[in-house]
C-alpha cells in the first residue's frame, strides 16, 4: 500500500480545520471546501500504511461506506477528527447549495463523532436538521444563468441573437468570452435592445481558465447594476469561448460567495455541429491537454444537434450514439440554424450540485488548470479603411480551399469599398456564408475586424493575404459575390 500524492504531514491536520472554520465564519465556502478536501487527503496518512487515494475517495464521497470499513478494519482507529471533517463540509456544502450531500455529511458527523464531544455532535445533529427543513422549502430568488457552449462554429452566436429576439421583453444580460486578440462576437450580437449597458465582452482569455476573476467581477457589475436600477434580470446568458471546458466555468458559480448568494447556475447547453463533430472528438490532443468538444458534451445538460440540413439521415444517427457514449442521459434536440423551442433551454432548473458530485467527486476541487492545445491558436486583424469585394471574394476562397481543414473558425465584420452595409463573414473548416449587416453610421470609422481559429496557423501568410484584398480591383467589380451564400451556409454563428 501507498500514497500516491504528497499531502501535508499529519500535524498539520489542526491547523487545516481552523484555517476551514475561519473561511466559513467569512462565507467563504468554496475556500473551505478545497481546505477540507486538503484535510481529507491529510488524514488519510494517519493511517498504517496510509490510504490510497482509492479509499480517499470513498471517504470524501461515500462517508458512510466509509465508515462501515472502518468498523470492521480499524474498530480502534480515532475517528474524532473525521467526525470534525465531515461537519465542516457539511456546512460547506450546505453552504454551496448541495444539501443532499450536506445532509449524508451530517448524519457521518454524528456518527463518528465520540460521545465526548457532545457539544459537536448536538451542533451536527441540529445544523442536520435545518438542512432537511430546508430540503423542504421553496428555494430562494436566484438570477437563473445558462451556459452556452459547443465547439468552434457549432452556433452558438445564432442561438443568443434567437434568445434575444425572442425574449425581447425579458431583461437578459449576456457576457461574451472570446478566443482571439480582436474581439468580433459582439458586433456580431445584434442589436435588438436599447440597453447595451447589459452586454460584457471578455477577450482577454479563456472563461474556463485565465479570465474566471473578469466572469465573476463581469456577474457582480451586471447583479449590482440591476439592484441599483431597481431592474433585476430575468436571466444571465453566458456564451463562452469554442474552446472551453465548461467545468471550471460551472465551479465558478460556487468559487465566490456573493455570485453563489445571488445567481443560480440554470444549464449548461451545449450546441454540436453535426457535419463537423465527428473529426474533433476524434482529434488526437497531446498529452495532458482535454478534448474540449468531449468535455462540452460530457457537462451538457441540454445538446442542440445543429445544422442537421447539412448531414443525412444516417449521420445524424451515428452522432447522437456518439453524443450518448459522452453523456448517456442528456437530452438532445436536433436544430437547424440554432432554430429551438426556449422552453427547451432556459428556466430549465438542470443544473444539480448534488449529481454533479456523486458523478465528478472534484468538480469542486481547485487544484487543475485547463490546459489548451498548443497548437491551437488565433490571428486577429483589426485595421481602418475598407477592402475590395473581388479580391476578397478570391483571397476567402483560396484560403479556406488551402486552409480550411486546419481553420476551425473565421469570421469578421467587414467594411467593403462602395457599400453602405457593414459585412459580416462566418466560416467552418471550409464552409462559409456571408451577409450584409446594419448600415455604417454617419461619422462612423470604417473598419475591417477578422479573426481566424486553428490548428498551426501561419499569421504572417493570413495578414499579409488580408492586406491585398485593400488593393483597388483592375477589373469591374462583378456583383458582389459575397453576398450570394456559399456551400452550407447554414447556422454558422
């Protein structure tokens, strides 16, 4: 037997529990929780030999089997300190919001605290039954938010603008996470209400990973700017980075005790681009880096199989088992151009902490970071002036014919010489479509935006192509053949 991580010596067990009492006596529950979980993985080496991490997860998770073996294997092992374990992650949890699991917590307390401590063990019992009274109560007014993710390209900006127009009475906040240097999703949001007050924008990194302070300080701005308004939200919409694990972004609802008193995390909808999927669960990642398109299904409590007019019938088939393998219970719905029934993905109330972890005991434990794939990265443009519509019809095709396997993602909102409308390019691989968007305002600099996503990129070829499409065209212009759309325009927002 062994230990296979390297936890604190055993004497450090007093001081982990006072540091947890501390950060609970502050709300601070999220803090307590990884404190405990520290101490959990400590007390195990209290042991001879001590614990594997196999019967520390059993103790963490299943405190009574846990218990149970300890009674028959090691009946004369002091169980004092386990029993001031699991109340204090009973309070934690309690505290979270997880109260099924805060409830089996207790009632370990009481049972492996020792008749000498009475005191602990009467606390236990009564902080046992509040949480059971609570279990029966209405839950408390939260701002219901949802998650929308899937990979590169799957639709997830066409599934916002639909929420957005079709809730356009409803106050909706939305914050958009960004993968790339220049920022394009939120010209790409359409404006259909007055307030953009309620729209934050993050490109500064990955939500999952990098910018989870800028998600929670984005949430208290929009909470504490709707309390002062005396205007709450109806829902918060989250629309995160192709690239994210939704995990971390889902942990940080519980990380911060002000956006865990104040919001509720209401569903994880992932949307999956059934032409596409197939090649990116395949993908081979290099050591230690997550397949995010598997993470994004794997946390989905609702999947929108998108852009089915693209695929057959046979297709769609082999997708949704493949989908089922991921996460066998999640519901699915197949949808073209992000076109589905709101009932289906807001108000849902899916999200459960309590089947988060009996499924994922560490879903709230802070200790890994989310590693993307090197290989992966983006190329921004931002530049004023406007581009001839010829040579970027010829540079786009040209690119995405040489490029396209290895461009998950491109889109930009263009300015096009001797047009009034801005231009709004989108592509997958090597599909893409293309539109006029609103008018340029009077005074309004003339700007051309564009970002690609992929695998290997060669910025120095992408730029310097991008700038021959400002060269003036010899010839005539035909008529705008970007306008017209091109093979499988469909959803590709």
């Amino acid at each position: 037997m062994g230990w296979d991580q390297k936890p604190a010596k055993p004497e450090a067990l007093p001081g982990l529990l006072d540091q947890a009492e501390a950060a609970l006596k502050q709300d601070r529950f999220f803090d307590a929780y990884n404190l405990l979980s520290d101490a959990c993985n400590t007390y195990a080496m209290t042991f001879d030999p001590p614990l594997l991490s196999r019967m520390v997860g059993v103790m963490k998770a299943r405190p009574g089997e846990f218990l149970d073996m300890l009674a028959e294997e090691e009946p004369n092992h002091d169980l004092k300190v386990l029993g001031r374990i699991y109340k204090l992650k009973g309070e934690t949890l309690a505290g979270l919001g997880s109260t099924n699991a805060a409830l089996m917590l207790y009632q370990a307390a009481e049972r492996a605290l020792p008749e000498t401590c009475k005191e602990e063990r009467e606390d236990a019992t009564a902080k046992r039954r509040r949480v059971e009274q609570k279990l029966q109560e209405a839950p408390a007014l939260k701002t219901p938010v949802t998650v929308l993710t899937g990979f590169l390209g799957s639709g997830k900006t066409t599934l916002l603008n639909r929420i957005l127009h079709g809730h356009s009475n409803k106050r909706i906040a939305v914050i958009e996470n960004e993968f790339g240097e220049v920022g394009v999703d939120n010209a790409l949001v359409e404006d259909v209400r007055k307030d953009q007050e309620n729209i934050v924008e993050m490109n500064n990194g990955c939500i999952c990973c990098t910018v989870r302070g800028d998600l929670i300080a984005a949430l208290k701005k929009l909470l504490k700017q709707a309390r002062d308004r005396a205007k709450p939200l109806d829902f918060i919409i989250i629309e995160t980075t192709g690239l994210a694990d939704p995990a971390p972004v889902a942990q940080t609802f519980f990380a911060d005790s002000f956006v865990q008193k104040y919001t509720r995390l209401d569903g994880i909808v992932t949307l999956v681009d059934a032409k596409h999927i197939t090649a990116h669960l395949d993908e081979q990642k290099p050591e230690g880096v997550e397949n995010e398109a598997v993470e994004q299904i794997a946390f989905a409590d609702r999947v929108l199989l998108n852009k089915c007019d693209l695929v057959d019938e046979n297709t769609l088939e082999q997708v949704e088992k493949r989908i089922r393998s991921i996460n066998r219970k999640v519901e699915i719905q197949r949808t073209t151009k992000s076109e589905v029934e709101f009932s289906f993905i807001l108000g849902i109330n899916a999200f459960d902490l309590d089947k988060t972890l009996e499924a994922d005991v560490s879903f709230l434990d802070d200790s890994t970071e989310h590693q993307h794939d090197s290989r992966i990265s983006s190329v921004g443009i931002d530049l004023a002036g406007q581009v001839d519509i010829c040579k970027l019809d010829e540079w786009i095709n040209e690119v995405l014919k040489e490029k396209g396997t290895d461009i998950f993602r491109a889109k930009g909102v263009l300015a096009v010489r001797d047009r009034a409308e801005k231009f709004v390019f989108q592509a997958v691989h090597m599909q893409f479509a293309s539109a006029p968007q609103a008018k340029w305002e009077d005074g309004e600099e003339r700007r051309c935006k564009m970002v690609f996503i992929g695998r290997d990129l060669d910025r120095e070829f992408l730029i310097a192509g991008f700038m021959k499409c400002y060269e003036a065209c010899e010839e005539a212009c035909r008529d705008a053949p970007l306008f017209e759309p091109k093979q499988g325009a469909s959803g590709l927002r």
